[in-house]
C-alpha cells in the first residue's frame, strides 16, 4: 500500500511542514533531538503552542475542540512533528481519557473536563496496572464501594507514569465480585489531590523518574465521576486500550530515530572507515528498515479502515506488539553505533542541561551521551500497553481465529 496524497493533503502536509518549522521553540527541539530529559514545563510550553493554533488533539472531532481531521492528515501531521523533532504529547489525556469521554462520558463530564485536558490545565495518568495484575488486567483488586453518592476507593496501582505531575487519575477499580472478574469492574476518575492518595515514585535502570506507585487509602470518589455503567468498565477500559495500542506503533518517530541511526553510523568509525560502510551493520539497519516499512503499510491499511467509520480493534495489538518491537530493535542499533561509549553512560544527563555553560559534560560525542538510558529505558516498551505475549494471544484469538 502507498498513499498517494491529492492536491488538498500535499496542501495541508505543508502547512503542518510551514508551522513547525518555526513554531517549536529551540531549546526544546535541541533537547529531542539529543534525547534529553524533557520536563513538565517543557511539554505543557508545546503544548500550550499547538492548543492556540487548534491542533493539539488531532483524533478529536471538531465538535469537542479537535481540528475535524480525516484518518490521512493525522498521519500527515504525526510524521511532521516527528521529523520536525518535536517533543511527543502526554497521551493520557489526549489520546486515552479523551476518546472515552467523547465515546462514554456524560454530556457534564464532557464539559468539564475535556476543555482542561485541551489547555493542558489537567494532567491525567493511568490507573490499570496493580501489583500482580499486569498483564491480566482483569485480576485487579483495588476495590470502590458504593457509600452514599461516594466511591470509597482502596488499593494500589503500580507503574503509573508521570503520577507526579498528574492532577488526575483514571483508574480500573472492582465494584463487584460476582460472576466472571471482567463484570465487576468499573471505570473512575480520581482527583490526585482527595485525601488518602499517595505517590511513591519507582526508579527506573536509566536513573530517572516517570514510573510510580499509586495507594489509594479510603479515598472517598463522587459517583458523578463513574464513567459508563457501574460493571461495565471493562467495555471502556478496551475501547481506551485500543486506541492506546494504536498509538503505540509511534512509525513516524521510528523514521525519525532511523535518520539518527544513520547519521550516528557515519560518524562512528570501525577499522578505520566509517561505521556506515560496515557490511554487517548495514544488514541490521536494512532488517529494522524492512519491519518498520512493513509496520508502516499495517498503519495504513487501518487507517483506511478508520476513513471508513471503523474504531480501533483486536489489529491494533499487531501494531503495538511490532511497533515495540521495531522500537527496541533501533535502540540496539544505536547501542551497537556508540560501542563502548556508552560505558560511561552517566543518568545525571538526562537531568541536567548537558552541555552548557559550566557543564562541559562527560568526554564523549553529543550523540553518544543519552544512547544507553535509551537503551535501558525502551526495555518497559514490550510490557505497557498490555504485554506483546498478551498481544499475541489476542491475535491468535481476536484475528486469526485460533
């Protein structure tokens, strides 16, 4: 499959092409492209940026604050800001809270809440996964019981990114232990700031900070912040996992890191001649290029499936599971690029402003410097979102009927 734009998507691919070029500002794409911590502030700037121009929720209709836009510009204009090197927006409310409000909120929870998701005045994290119930989700425990027009909320959910700067939680909570586990279960939203809820942050391989614990200790939740039907959480936890899988593919950032690979490759040297001449290293590239370009016709098909009025199903798990993979695969590559320069990898990079003044930094090139915590860090990747074994089990049942 190729997609062949007509005259009014080449139109709209330079728009994007136009805005950016000048819109991001320069400190923050510098950061993105050493792959460099990015802090709060530093996405709530972009996307404050993109909020003003009406293009921050591209998957939104137009009715809720979105651009309206057809399945072919969002992937337009998510290949643009990764080749433009801009910072990746916070998804748990723009890709995941979002779509199930618009798809199973209240017209009061619209209102109320999908405006601040939009002004990035509230920041949502995800509440699924508890100790021992990961991969099977449906094992859950933390419990919600009904006390008046209260939920008392109690339990834990564990690796639960940028908890830290969330102002909200949506979390998968038991209601009922009747019948099969996936009945019981109930979709709430939770503000971080209700008395009994506590943060522990968890530290990850490459030194940072993103991942946390979440307790929920007789947390007392309005039934006004019930998503759906009580029991029937599990209906919107896999309506908001498909798109999250979707998602997950991340193809345009993929090109983006490839374009890295190859630059890093022409500047590492192997016997004298640049690492890019290397035969051997050329047929792992040309191995990642082939996924990632079979990935990238995947992506296709399904989005023309969505042009269609079709929402994200079982075949978004082919997405994530080789998506992650592809992922990974461009770490290793990268690893393999730097050789033994990454040994002296240090997590205080990812922190600091490195280099600037007074910071000259470790002594070794730029694009060696965040290589390793990459590394590190996109292990998590075959695990979030539902683990690629769970992915293959859905496929195996869901699409190939085995």
């Amino acid at each position: 499959m190729e997609l062949v734009l007509n005259p009014e998507e080449s139109a709209f691919q330079e728009e994007v092409r136009d805005f950016l070029r000048t819109s991001i500002p320069p400190e923050i794409k510098r950061k993105v492209d050493l792959g460099l911590k990015l802090v709060k502030e530093d996405y709530v700037v972009w996307q404050k940026i993109l909020h003003e121009r009406g293009w921050i929720a591209p998957s939104w209709p137009k009715e809720y604050g979105g651009p309206g836009w057809s399945p072919v510009q969002r992937y337009l204009y998510e290949e643009e800001l990764a080749a433009a090197s801009s910072p990746r927006l916070i998804t748990f409310g723009l890709k995941m809270l979002g779509p199930v409000l618009i798809e199973f909120g209240t017209d009061d929870q619209k209102a109320r809440y999908l405006p601040r998701i939009l002004s990035s005045e509230d920041w949502w994290c995800q509440g699924f996964s508890e100790p021992g119930s990961g991969s099977d989700l449906a094992s859950l425990s933390t419990r919600a019981v009904r006390d008046g027009d209260h939920y008392v909320v109690n339990g834990q959910k564990t690796w639960t990114t940028l908890a830290q700067y969330a102002d909200w939680i949506f979390c998968l909570v038991r209601t009922s232990t009747e019948g099969k586990k996936q009945a019981g279960i109930s979709f709430l939203l939770i503000d971080m700031k209700t008395p009994g809820v506590t943060v522990r942050p968890i530290k990850t391989l490459d030194g940072g900070q993103e991942i946390n614990d979440v307790f929920l200790e007789d947390v007392r939740v309005p039934v006004d912040n019930l998503v759906g039907k009580e029991n029937d959480g599990w209906t919107v936890a896999k309506f908001l996992l498909g798109h999250e899988r979707f998602g997950i593919a991340g193809v345009a950032r993929s090109k983006k890191q490839m374009e890295r690979v190859r630059d890093i490759a022409s500047k590492e040297m192997k016997r004298g001649r640049p690492l890019i001449e290397d035969a051997r290293f050329r047929e792992e590239m040309a191995q990642v290029e082939i996924d990632l370009t079979a990935l990238e016709m995947t992506e296709l098909h399904l989005l023309s499936e969505q042009a269609a009025g079709r929402k994200p199903g079982p075949e978004s798990s082919i997405l994530k599971l080789k998506g992650t993979q592809v992922q990974q695969a461009i770490t290793e590559l990268l690893l393999e690029a730097v050789g033994n320069r990454a040994a002296v990898f240090d997590p205080a990079i990812l922190d600091d402003d490195w280099p600037g003044p007074g910071n000259d930094g470790p002594a070794i090139p730029e694009h060696a410097a965040t290589v390793a915590g990459h590394y590190f860090n996109w292990r998590k990747a075959s695990i979030y979102g539902g683990s690629n074994e769970i992915q293959r089990n859905i496929i195996a049942k869901a699409i190939l009927g085995l």
